[in-house]
C-alpha cells in the first residue's frame, strides 16, 4: 500500500475538527453584513452603503513577530490570537475606519487540534473586541518548515469610513494637544530586545516590581481600541491618531504630522508600567532607544486642538481609558522629549 498524506505529516481530519471547534467562537463575531458561514473559498459581507454612502476602504496586515516564542516556551495559546488582530485593526482605526471584519493565516508544523482552536479562539475574542467579523481563514500544515510544536500567525483586517471623514492629519498646527491611551505592556513590539534582556532569567520568575511572572507580562495582549476611538468620531475633534508600535513613540507619531510640525512631550505626565523600567535597568538601554524601540506604557496617541482637549478627555474616561495629556504640537520636525 503506497503513502498517504497523513504519512507525509498532513492530517486533513485534524484540519476538519478543528473547523469545527472553533464554529461557536467564529458565530459570536458575526455582523449582519456577514453572508454564508465558514467553509467557503472566499468570505462573504454586504457594504452598508446606507451607513456609508461614500465608502473607502482601509487595510491592514501584520503578524505577531518573536513574541511567539514566548507563547511556545509557556504553552500558553489562547492570547496570542488577539494580539494578531490588535495589530491590524488598531492600525486601520487611525484613519478612522471601523473594523469590518478578519482574516486569519496560520502556518503550523503539525496540526493540534487543542492548540489550534486556542489560537483562533484568541482571533475571535480579538474580533469581538474590535467589533468586526472573523469571515475567514487558513491554516496551513507544513511539516518539515515549522517544527512540530511551532507556528506563526498573521492576519489583516478591511475597514470602512466615509471619504469626507478620513483623518489624515492635515488639520494639525501647532499647539494641538497629544492625549495618550494608556497600553498593557509591551503590546506586540520590541520582543527581539527584551528577550534577549531576560534570557538568562526563567519564565516564572517573580521580579519584585512586577508583582507577577515574568512571562504573564510579557505575554499579556496587546489592548485594542476600537470602542473607545470610534464613539468620538462623529464628534470631529480628532485631528491625527498613531498606533504605537515597532519604532515607538520617537517613529510613529510623526507619521501622522503634516510637513514643518514635530511634537515635544514630557515623559513625567504618566506613570511607566514597571516592565519598561526594569527592561531598561537590566539592559542598561539608553533612554532614546527605549522610546524608539518600546511603546512605553501608551498604546495609542490622539491629536486634538487645545479648547477640545478636556470633552475628549472626559469622554474617553467614560469610556473606561486611561488617558494623559502628554505633549504637544510643535514648529519642527520629529518627537522631542
């Protein structure tokens, strides 16, 4: 009897059950935009052209990066997923898109079952957050590529806004306030620096400032704001968003700034969360570098004017954020601290 591809290290029945585990963590993400169900060869969703009459669509992808590995040393999968999406839909909210829905990729050595389903029920947990419809995916068996207790995951999200409403930054001058949403660590960058920082300590190690394992902060999930961000559009006070993530504050926040405009920010307006200062002492890192390369406890900047800044606030509370005014507006170029 010649080989199969089971022999060949491809379980299509593990691929199946695992379709199947994940059906009721997929169903709670749907829209009612959402045509079909899971098993097509393509997604299906009806654009709301009464909602959005002048429709753009925005787009985002992004994967996970090294903090995987994290993941694999703690067998610990149920997060991972979420910060996947975190990723995506974070990115195409700055334009002020509302998430409409995900596509997940999963490439894995060997097909289990369990570990899968805990991925992608962290991408359903992350779609239910952000609002939108887990509408598809892949997950793709590669033995002989990945080891066998070994992934990767990516994804990318479709979002929609209105033309006469994109936020692009133009409005910005000088003198806008930057007001800060508050981040739950690391988020999803600079994982290649702070793992080589604690490789010489174990997982559960308990480092008094932590007040936690090591490992339970490294891989807590990166926050998605989505539901705080979008009841404040129709309002118009936001100016400029930036996602915080790789290149930190020092990259992203001039991404948003039109030509001639940098921004100054005093550090001392929030309280960095333990796990930045601990990376920098045990690394002796510069602090620049820090800046550049960590999100140092703000997951997200807003841009607004002055005589706005205290109603965003305000709204932003109620909406349960942490929020700072932590600079502002400036003639130049670049991030200054």
């Amino acid at each position: 009897m010649g080989y199969s591809y089971r022999d060949a290290g491809v379980d299509i029945q593990a691929g199946n059950e695992v379709v199947e585990r994940i059906k009721p963590a997929v169903a709670r993400t749907l829209r009612p935009e959402v045509l079909g169900g899971l098993g097509g060869f393509g997604g299906l969703f009806k654009l709301d052209l009464g909602k959005y009459p002048d429709p753009v669509l925005v787009s985002g992808t992004d994967g996970v990066g090294t903090k995987l590995r994290l993941a694999f040393q703690m067998n610990k999968h149920d997060s991972i997923g979420q910060d996947a999406v975190a990723m995506c839909v974070n990115d195409i909210l700055v334009q002020g898109a509302e998430p409409l829905f995900f596509l997940d990729y999963l490439a894995v050595g060997k097909v289990e079952p369990g570990r899968v389903a805990d991925v992608v029920g962290g991408v359903a947990k992350g779609c239910e957050m952000a609002g939108c419809a887990l509408i598809g995916g892949e997950t793709a068996e590669m033995p002989g590529f990945y080891a066998v207790d070994e992934y990767d995951i990516a994804g990318f999200s479709v979002g929609v806004v209105n033309r006469n409403q994109l936020i692009d930054g133009s409005k910005i001058q000088v003198g806008d306030v930057l007001i800060g949403l508050a981040s739950s660590g690391l988020h999803s960058n600079g994982y290649s620096l702070a793992r080589k920082i604690f490789e010489k300590y174990p997982l559960d190690k308990m480092f008094t400032e932590l007040g936690e394992a090591l490992g339970e902060v490294l891989l807590r999930p990166t926050r998605i704001y989505v539901k705080s961000i979008l009841p404040l559009l129709p309002g118009g006070e936001i100016l400029g968003m930036a996602h915080i993530t790789g290149g930190g504050l020092t990259d992203n926040i001039p991404r948003v700034l039109p030509p001639g405009l940098g921004v100054r920010i005093d550090t001392s307006t929030w309280e960095h969360p333990p796990i930045f200062t601990l990376l920098q002492r045990l690394g002796d890192v510069a602090w620049p570098e820090m800046y550049r390369t960590f999100n140092m406890g703000v997951g997200f900047v807003i841009i607004v004017h002055p005589e706005d800044e205290v109603k965003v606030r305000q709204k932003l509370a109620e909406l349960g954020e942490k929020c700072f005014v932590m600079g502002n507006v400036v003639h130049g170029e670049g991030v200054a601290y």
